[in-house]
C-alpha cells in the first residue's frame, strides 16, 4: 500500500550552507539532472572501478543514490561498515558531512573517503561548535564539576567535538547504542554532559535509565553559564546541550494524537530525536536500523505511524505493501542536506574517479583524528552489536 499521508510542499531547510562557509567551489562539471543516461552512467563508473570503490548509503538517502550502495544502514552500522573495507581505495559516503568525517577517522590512511556534495552538512551537528563546548567546560570547571562529568557526544557532531570528548575522557554514540554508552559514561563520571541533541539525551536518559527529568538540564551556548546556575550545573546529573535535529524535531505530540484517531489501532514508531513528548506517546522509539527491522518483522497487516525521514519512510511504503504506513506528520519534510547527494553528484564522483580524480575528499587533521578516534573506538569497543541491544 503507498504511503497514506501526502508529501509536503516543501524542503526542510537544514541550517547554515556549508558550502558558502568552508569556501567550496565546484570542481568540475555536474550531469544534469535531467540526463537520461544518469543510471546507466553511474552504473559503468562503477563497475569500471570495481572492488577500487565501496560505496555506503544512509537510510535517508533518495532511491536514486541508494539503488548504487553497496550497504545501507544507520550511522551506526556505517562506522562499522566503512571500517571493515581496508581493502577499498575510495570510500563514497552517500550521507552528510560527519559521518564522513567518521568514516576517514576509522579507516586507513591510504583510503579516501568522498562526499558526492560537500554542501551535504547537518544543522545539528553545526549548533555545537569546538570554542563554545570549551566555554562550557570551563563553566563546569567553575562549578567544581568537569572532573566528575564525562562528555558524550552524539555521532551527528564536528570531528572535532568527537576529538574534545575523546581526550576529555568521553565518548560517542549513536541513537543505536545511546543507552549502553550512557550506562558506561555513569559508570566512569556521576554527571553526564550531552552533545548536541537534547532530544537523544533527555529521551535515553528518562526513558531508557530511569533519570528524572528534574535530573537534566538544558546548557544554551549563547546565554552566559549556559543559562545555569553553579547550583544547577553542581545538582544536574545529565547536562543537555540545547541543539535538535531540524527534521525530527518538527513532529508533534498534536499529530500522535491525531493519527490514532484517523487511523484505529495504528502503532507509532519514532526516531529518539524527535521531542520527549512526542516520544512519550509513541508505542516504540529507535533508530532508524530498529524501525526498518520493527517494520520488516511485524504481522502483515499491521499499521503504522512513522515518525523519522520521509526518503526513508516513502521507501518502507514501497517495500511493505502488506502493511499499512502513514508518515506521521504532514508538516514534517526530508531532510535537505542528506537530500543534495543525488545522482548528478555521484555519477561526477564516480566518473571523475575513473580518471583518477578524487573530488570532494573529506580528510580530518591528524590531531583531530586521533583523539575523536579514541571517542569512536570507545564506542566500537562495547558489547552488543544491533538496533535492538
Ligand atoms: P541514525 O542513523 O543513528 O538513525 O540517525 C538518524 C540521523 O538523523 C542521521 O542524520
Ligand atoms: Fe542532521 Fe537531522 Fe538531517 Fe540527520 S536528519 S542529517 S540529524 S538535520
């Protein structure tokens, strides 16, 4: 059955425009978007450059780009995916800017990872910027409390945010394992501070740990101390920075609502990005790994509510006729960023490797890279290993 709720008029716009920020020109010609010959140009590119090339796709990609991954998966299970291929010389990441960044953190020096677009950032990872995470430590620092905090950043950060939790004795995680990764940040600190989505942190921490929401508080880096207290930093046992994801924080609680009753005994299922209370009235959370795998496992027939990126949402639709998919909300639209990598992009990554041209290659500092690799190789290095541990 298609998907029941009809698309959104517009594209989500995605923050601040990375290509104007980093100084980006294009390199090179892109193939309109219009050619005809696009599949089957990316198709030869690729063949000709054969086991050379190792291409990954997120769930949130357009069908057109997805249709040439060699894998798909959440961020999480492309860390991993992009680690285990030693023996690719070209890594493309059909994704945005910081999974890319992760993917040149954990594989070889001699690999090199593209981005097809390097417009293709994320407005989340842009609200926690290095200067102001050092502004916030030294706050906790004031407050005698940065020696019992550990920093947890969330996968979707700057390298160099995952670098500061990683030689600050923190970690990353990723909306797969955020609870096993906050049980072992409480088991190494009393006092957590979460970056950069509130959302991931307040739902893990309330809903998955059994904290108080009176336990967490909400650090913005433009008002002074975060707009805390010293008693409010000292008394706070998660420290949430104040930043969310522009497409999954548009879902409301109105809309949960709304759908049970436009669709009896419909299930919601919600990525745990979107806001606690939203979340609270959903019947299941998880990343987007664990909605495909919930969706794929139910009883046909079953109906669901589904609350996380239309690309990936419009696709269950198609794969799953047997059951009954309704995009939560009709506010709610793709992402725009994941969205730019699109199939003129890839065909002139691809094409342009042919002729032994890297275009558009993301490459972290050394520096950078070690210590954010300590944060990532903490997260790899813990047990359990799918959406569902
Ligand atoms: P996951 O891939 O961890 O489900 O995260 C979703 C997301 O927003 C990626 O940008
Ligand atoms: Fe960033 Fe949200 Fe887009 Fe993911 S869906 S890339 S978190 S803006």
């Amino acid at each position: 059955m298609a998907i029941s709720s009809p698309l959104p008029l517009f594209v989500l716009g995605s923050g601040t425009d990375p290509d104007t920020e980093r100084g980006v020109e294009c390199p090179g010609e892109l193939p309109p978007a219009s050619d005809p010959q696009l599949v089957e140009r990316a198709r030869r590119a690729k063949e000709a450059l054969g086991e050379r090339v190792f291409i990954l796709g997120h769930h949130y990609q357009r069908d057109e780009v997805i249709q040439f991954a060699d894998v798909t998966g959440d961020s999480f299970k492309l860390a991993k995916d992009a680690a285990a291929r030693p023996e690719a010389e070209y890594i493309v990441f059909c994704g945005v800017h910081f999974m890319a960044e992760s993917a040149d953190i954990l594989t070889g020096p001699e690999q090199r990872v593209i981005l097809p677009d390097l417009a293709a950032g994320c407005s989340m990872a842009d609200m926690a910027r290095l200067a102001q995470v050092e502004d916030c430590w030294d706050a906790l620092a004031d407050a005698g409390v940065a020696e019992v905090t550990v920093p947890v950043t969330y996968m979707n950060s700057s390298a160099d945010i995952k670098a500061f939790c990683g030689r600050n004795g923190g970690v990353v995680c990723t909306s797969s394992n955020a609870k096993r990764v906050l049980e072992w940040a409480y088991e190494r600190g009393e006092k957590v501070l979460f970056l950069p989505d509130q959302h991931l942190g307040r739902n893990t921490a309330v809903l998955q740990l059994g904290l108080e929401l009176g336990d967490c508080v909400v650090y913005d880096p433009r008002q002074p101390n975060g707009g805390l207290t010293t008693e409010q930093l000292r008394d706070a046992k998660m420290i949430l920075w104040k930043g969310h994801c522009s497409v999954h924080g548009r879902f409301t609680a109105d809309a949960v609502d709304e759908v049970r009753v436009r669709v009896p005994g419909v299930k919601v299922l919600v990525h745990p990005e979107c806001q606690h209370e939203v979340v609270l009235k959903a019947d299941l959370i998880g990343s987007t790994e664990f909605i495909i795998a919930t969706v794929r496992e139910a009883e046909p027939g079953s109906k669901w509510a589904i609350g996380t990126e239309l690309n990936l949402v419009q696709r269950l639709a198609q794969e799953h006729p047997e059951q009954e998919i309704t995009f939560l909300e009709r506010n709610v639209c793709y992402c725009a960023t994941m969205n730019r990598i699109d199939l003129p992009h890839l065909v002139q990554s691809l094409e342009n490797l042919v002729e032994g041209r890297v275009l558009n290659q993301i490459q972290v500092d050394p520096d950078t890279e070690r210590d954010a690799k300590l944060g990532l190789q903490r997260m790899l290095d813990l047990p359990g290993d799918t959406a569902r541990d």
